[in-house]
C-alpha cells in the first residue's frame, strides 16, 4: 500500500472520528498503535491514555474503515497517475477526483479515462462523427438524415447517412454513460426509489420451491432487510430467481422520469423539431440499455456489501455470545455424542478437561441395549465421580437424554445433572488437524464426545479450537465474502478471548493462539516450553519461550494468568509494564499485595490521581484497583441450564399454546431461533420478543439465554415452528405471522436462517418539477 502523506492521514482520521465519535487526535494515536503492530484488546485495555479512553467497539470500527479509506486513497492515486499520463488531467478534474468521498464516485469520474476495448463510439470518433453528434444537440432543426449525409465516407467505414447516425448515437449514448455528475445523480436516485422485483424462472416452479416466497415479490432497494436481499440472491444464483431493479413502483412512468433527467442534464427539449425524436431515441437507449443496467449491478453490489456487513456483524454477535456463554467449571463431565445406528459415543474429562475415559453405547435402534447401556454410563460416572452428563443435541438428542435422566432416576447416589448442549461444529473438529494432534491416538467418532463434555467446562476454550463460521450461529454465512467474514470473526474472538484472559498453564495451542501478539506458532511454543520445564512460575519466565520476545511479551502478558505464582498480580489482569503502580499503591498502604487484594474498603478510599506518573494515568490507575479489588474476575455469567419437557421429543410432539423452556440458539435481524428439544429450532418473530417495542432483538435475547416460550403455529409438513415469548398471545391467524422463516433451507439448526418477504409496497412514482414534466410530455408525445 501507498505511503499517505500527513495531510491525506489527517483526512482519514477526521473521517473516521466523525464516524466513530471521537476526536482525530485519538484517531491517529490509534493508528500509529495499530500501524506498529498492537492489537486491539491491548490497545482498549492498555492504552487508554494514549487514545484518550477508545472502546474495543470503536476501534474495530476504526480499524474496519482504516482499511477502506486506505485503499480508497491508493485508488485514488492510481487514477490520478493514469488520467495524467493520458494528458488529461484538467485542474477541474483533479479537483473532483481529490473531493470524491466514495469508491463509486471515483470510479464514475475515471470512467471515460478508463482503458477498455475500442468502443462503438470509440470507432465513430475515428470516422470523424463526433461533430454529427455534436450538431444535432446543438441545432436540433437540422434533419439527421440530410445532416448526416455529409458525414459518409466509406474508407472511414460509414457507408451511409443511417450508418453515420449509429456512430453519433453511439457518441452519445457513451457520453452521458460515463457522465459522473448524471451518473452520480441517477444512482441516488434510483436508491432511493428503485423497487427490487423478482420473479421466478420460467419452468422452474417445482424445482425452486424454496424460494416460492419471492415468486412474484417487490420490495423497496433502501428497505429491504438484509436477510431477505441475501435470499434474493441466493435465489438468482440458483438460477430460480430472476432479479430486476425497477426505478420506482410504477416502473415505466420510473423510465420516463430518468429519460427526462438524462434529456435536461444533456440540455435536449423535446419540441417537434426535426431531430427531437431522433434525440429521443438516443435518450432513451442511453438510460435502458446502458445507464441503467450499470446502476442496478452497481446498486445490487452496494447493497449485497451492506446485506453482507449486517450478516455478517449478526453472525460475530451470536458467536461472541456463544463464546462467554458460561462456563460450568472445573468439574467431571461425562459427554455423549448421540447416533441411532452408529452407536452413541461417550467419554469422560476430568476437571481439568484430560480425557480419562471412553466408550460406545448402543442403546437405541437398532440393537436397543438400554441396560447394558446404563450399566457402562452407571460405571464410569462412579469411577471417576461425574458431576455432570453434557448431551449433544444432534441426530437421537431426546433418547439420549432420556437415557440420561434414566440413569439418574436409577443411580440417585449419581447426584449428577444432564445438560443439552449445542454440538455445532463438533464433527468439524473431530476431523481437524488440531484433533488429530491432541488425540492421535482416538477414533475420530470419540473426539466429538470429548468436544461435547468440553464446551460444557468452558466453551470459550473448546470453541476456539473450531473454524468460527462452523459454529453455526449465522445467518447466510455460505452467502457473504468469505474473507470479510473470516476476519470480522477473528476479530470476535480475538476480543472475547481477550476479555476473559487465559492461564497460560493450563491453555491449550489453540486457545493461546487467540491471545493478543501471540501468532500460532508463538502459541505451540509456550506449550512446548511448558510440557518441557513443567509450569510457568511467572509472567516474566514466558521470555524464555522462543521467538517471544519483548513486543510480543508487551501484547499478551496483560491477557495471560499464572495461577499461584511467584507473583501474585501475574493471576490478574494487571499489565506487568504497571507493576510500579501497585508498588506505589502499597507502600501509601503500607500493605502487601495479598493484603490489599479483595480489599474493596481500602482500595476504594484510594484516589487515583495520587498514583498516575507521566505513562499512567487515572485510566489506568482506576482500571488497577478495579482489578485488585476481583482478581481475574471472569466476566461470563454464572451457570444454568434449561430443562427440556418431558414427552416433547419430536416436532410432531408440540401442540399450539404449549408453554416450554428452552436455549436460545441464533439470534438474526427478524427475531430469535429457540431450541425447544425437538432437534427443530422454533422461531420467535421480532414482534413476539417482547410487549414493548423491539428494534435489535439482541437488546431482549442473546445466543445462550433460557427463555420460556409458547407454541403459536406448528407446520410439521414445512418444518417450521412459531413462538412467542409473550405468554398473553394465544395461537391462531390473528397472530403476527411466523414471517421471516428460512424460504432457503427450512429452519433446520445450523443452517442458514432466511426470511418470508413482507407485503408488496405500495409506492407512489416519482414526482416530476416542472421542466422535466415538460421534457417528458414531449417525450410521450413522441
């Protein structure tokens, strides 16, 4: 990337600050800390005085437009380079291209400079029918066709005067296409009006069921939600769907309203003169064979991009939730993998997550060895003192959990709990490299169970270890930039990893990896280091590690635990490059660290402004004795669990004013998935979440939260369940609508959750001023 200089990075950062609401002197400071190499977490939690307080939102935000802005100025450069190197670089010119704000604007501004294959008007310029054009915009009395004929010259290639007018339309037609002020014009324009239409492809009726919502479906471009865009196109790429961008509900008065902007913008009146139909024409194949279908693929790329973000910021919402779900603890648990045919796969970890036993069970179809089955689970619980059963809750979730509360009824001195627990991603994991090394040795059908009893512990460690996207917790996230998700999912874990803070002896590679400044191969070091020197006895001994050197050991102390060390802040989140604070906060004290610890009366008679240096200030400081006062608090919620109803096992089990208990598994933009037990998850629309108003369902539910919920709708046929979490509904048509269902895939766990498209709108065409009602008056005329 381009070096900026100073004045295009001030540029950036005042842009950027009025985004984000701060200032462009904390944005710069954040950029010079990013552009040396700190991460996020560090920089939100570290160096608070130095960005004068940035949150971790808003510097992921800063760093997402850091990026866009960037390379919007190294395009910017490039076009500036190649439009000079043409010698056609006016001064108006420049001044355009250095004042556009957007990619769009810029690339509409280098399209006429912009290298392609001779063009149609490119030849005609040749033949010299430039001035033909030219002519009849500018005395549209001249007859063409006599006006033309001057122009025929068959060595030139135009063979007659109807030949001669082509060149010219096509002259025209090219000019006001690459017209960045008409084009810039007709683009907002048409986002604010455009009408996205869809109709099925001819013939694939049947074949296209899934899609039957969008059949025949209109819907405003500027209100069109994210999912149901993403369906759209979904629908276009499986070539069920044909999508068109009509300028407004009544399209063609749509037309002629954009036919009479391009006729005013080019200065043409329609007024019967000789060549005023001709011009017409012209007018006309520039907007709907050209112009506009430039803008419906620029507009469609736009909103995909913004259906995209929105997707994919829901997908990192869910994750982050699914991530701090809480933890169970260090506690045994004994994990099952549920499977009919194949066997039910179990396995036991200790508290501190070591596999300590394994085994398969077949105790439903076909062999139905439900004793001998509770016989093996009754044996392992004891022997290794099983605290919990975590239960995944795929393919045979309800028989297993009947299994499990089987146990329990007939082995009370078990004193054990069942938990369902969500096992996306499991078989992804079983099969991964990662798998591999730290059970080389296991079948790949076990290491799922061990995952399940895991997550159960600490799902933010195990879930590390699965690719994020294969969670299952987005929402059409097969259908989104894969790069753009990917990072943006990082991100996320990046910064719950972070949040929580990890003890660097008991961590696995993966978890570590997460960790800010700590890169894979950093990570498989500090694990090599401890299985070789035992554990680390302090913060400082991680220096030892290879290649983790002084940056690196700056980036991540502050984010790893040693638990009963040498040094008693090193189980805190207290950065070690701080340590001199705490040293002047105890000797004011006259205390020792492990007195004041958990001491919140003394710390909180503390004033922090006694205790800030030229690097530290009361940020800092107040972030200190906020620590010291809940060492290595967790910030994850304490532990439940649902309980599924007895008898509710399949969806052909439900019945409409049912009143269940059940998780939240995904949350998306038109309400919130619950799994309610039947291996089908229900879904509470938007307008079911609450008796108040509800614009974000994440400000009622998040992945992971126990809700209780009533049956409204059951469709056993289409798969679908409607909920409510408002215990005043009653079932029935007069209902809101179960709307906004997968029209995709179903509403299948795991899978992408779509949406039902709302009622046609009902738009008025555009109004016209009153020169344009005359152009287009004349227009009709003709």
């Amino acid at each position: 990337m381009t070096e900026l200089s100073p004045a295009i990075a001030r540029k950036i950062a005042a842009t950027i600050a009025s985004e984000i609401s701060a200032q462009p002197a904390q944005v710069l400071a954040a950029v010079g800390l990013l552009d040396e190499g700190a991460s996020v977490p560090f920089i939100a939690r570290y160096r608070k005085e130095v960005t004068g307080g940035l949150d971790d939102t808003q510097l992921r935000n800063l760093e997402t437009r850091l990026t866009y802005l960037r390379e919007m100025e190294d395009r910017r450069a490039t076009i500036l380079a190649s439009i000079e190197d043409q010698g056609k670089l006016s001064d108006a010119l420049r001044a355009d291209i250095l004042a556009a704000d957007s990619k769009s604007r810029l690339e509409d501004l280098y399209l006429p400079y912009k290298q392609k294959r001779r063009t149609r008007a490119q030849i005609a310029r040749e033949a010299g029918l430039e001035p033909l054009a030219d002519g009849l915009i500018q005395d549209p009395t001249h007859v063409p066709e006599e006006f033309a004929a001057a122009f025929v010259d068959a060595g030139k290639g135009v063979a007659d005067a109807k030949a001669a007018l082509e060149g010219a339309r096509a002259i025209l037609i090219e000019r006001w296409g690459e017209d960045a002020a008409l084009l810039g014009e007709l683009r907002d324009w048409l986002s604010r009006e455009g009408v996205i239409r869809a109709k099925v492809v001819e013939g694939k009726q049947l074949a296209g069921e899934k899609f039957r919502d969008y059949f025949d479906h209109a819907e405003p471009l500027a209100r069109i939600p994210s999912h149901r865009l993403l369906a759209l196109l979904r629908g276009r790429r499986e070539e069920f769907l044909q999508l068109d961008l009509d300028p407004g509900n009544d399209a063609e008065a749509g037309h002629l309203y954009a036919e009479g902007r391009i006729a005013l913008h080019a200065g043409i009146e329609v007024r019967g003169r000789a060549a005023d139909v001709w011009l017409r024409n012209a007018v006309r194949l520039a907007w709907r064979a050209k112009i506009h279908m430039h803008l419906l693929l620029d507009l469609f790329n736009q909103a995909r991009e913004k259906a995209e973000g929105e997707a994919i910021a829901v997908f990192g919402d869910n994750l982050k939730d699914l991530l701090l779900a809480a933890p169970a603890g260090p506690k045994a648990v004994l994990g099952l993998d549920p499977g009919l045919r194949t066997g039910v796969k179990v396995a036991v970890v200790d508290a501190t997550g070591k596999l300590v036993a394994t085994d398969t069970i077949y105790p439903h179809e076909p062999r139905r060895q439900w004793d001998q089955s509770l016989a093996s689970l009754r044996k392992l619980c004891s022997a290794h003192n099983v605290q919990l059963i975590a239960i995944g809750n795929g393919t045979a979730s309800r028989e297993t959990d009947k299994l499990a509360g089987d146990l329990l009824k007939r082995a009370p001195e078990l004193k054990a709990q069942k938990i369902v627990v969500s096992e996306a991603g499991a078989s992804v994991y079983s099969a991964s490299e990662l798998a591999a090394k730290e059970f080389p040795n296991l079948d790949v059908s076990l290491r799922g169970a061990v995952s399940i009893a895991r997550r159960l512990q600490d799902p933010l460690a195990e879930l590390v270890k699965i690719e994020p996207k294969a969670i299952g917790v987005g929402q059409y996230q097969h259908d989104v930039d894969q790069y753009r998700l990917a990072r943006a999912l990082d991100a996320k874990v990046e910064d719950c990893v972070n949040a929580v803070g990890v003890d660097v002896n008991t961590a696995s590679s993966a978890l570590l990896a997460r960790v800010s400044g700590l890169s894979a191969t950093v990570a498989e070091n500090i694990v090599a280091h401890r299985d070789a020197h035992g554990a680390f006895k302090s913060r400082k001994a991680l220096l030892k590690v290879p290649r983790l050197g002084d940056k690196t050991f700056e980036q991540c102390a502050g984010f790893l635990r040693i638990m009963d060390g040498e040094q008693p802040l090193d189980a805190s989140s207290v950065h070690p490059e701080a340590y001199p604070v705490v040293e002047r906060i105890l000797a004011a004290g006259g205390k020792s660290v492990k007195q004041i610890i958990g001491d919140a009366s003394f710390l909180r008679s503390l004033k922090p402004a006694q205790f800030t240096d030229a690097t530290f200030g009361e940020p800092t400081v107040r972030d200190i004795l906020k620590e010291l006062e809940k060492p290595g608090r967790d910030p994850r919620p304490e532990f439940k669990a649902a309980q599924f109803a007895d008898g509710v096992e399949d969806i052909k089990d439900l019945r409409p004013g049912m009143v269940l208990e059940g998780v939240v598994s995904n949350v998306a933009a038109f309400g919130a998935f619950i799994d309610i037990g039947v291996h089908q998850d229900g879904l509470v629309h938007i307008s079911a979440l609450s008796d108040t108003y509800v614009k974000d369902p994440r400000d009622v539910v998040k992945a992971g939260d126990i809700v209780k919920v009533k049956v409204l709708e059951v469709d056993v046929a289409r798969k679908r369940i409607a909920l409510t979490c408002r215990m005043s509904d009653e079932p029935g048509p007069a209902q809101p609508r179960s709307a906004d269902r997968n029209a995709v895939r179903g509403n299948d766990r795991n899978q992408d959750r779509g949406a039902r498209p709302a009622p046609r709108p009902q738009q008025a065409a555009p109004a016209l001023n009153t020169a344009l009602a005359d152009a287009l008056k004349g227009l009709r005329r003709g």
